[in-house]
C-alpha cells in the first residue's frame, strides 16, 4: 500500500500598514493554497510570529507609525 504524504500550507504573513494591499495579498496567495495572515503593524506581526510560526513574511518597510 503506498501511502500518500501529508499535505502542507505555507504559512505566509503579510505585514503592511494599508488594509488593501493585505487583504488583496491574501486573495492572491489563497489561492495558491497557501494559509495567508496579516498585521496592520509589527507589533501586531510580533506577537502572531510569537504566538505561531510563518514559513515566509512579506513586509512593507516604510510603515506609519
């Protein structure tokens, strides 16, 4: 019997301060099959990182503050 090996999601984190660009972000890379999140902040980013690991993040440099 061959056994199948267990699917994986990329676990991806967009960290942008303008809502759009995340959730546009999100549309494209879902359907890629990718589990997308976002933070509107880095300390926001900070914590999800803490809380869960990401394979990838994706961050706008020149945040407001």
């Amino acid at each position: 019997m061959i056994k199948k090996m267990p699917s994986y999601k990329s676990r991806i984190l967009i960290v942008d301060d303008e809502l759009a660009i995340c959730q546009n972000c999100v549309k494209i890379l879902s359907k890629m099959d990718c589990d997308v999140r976002y933070a509107l902040n880095g300390y926001d980013a900070l914590k999800m990182m803490e809380a869960d690991p990401f394979d990838v993040v994706i961050t706008d440099l020149k945040m407001s503050i």
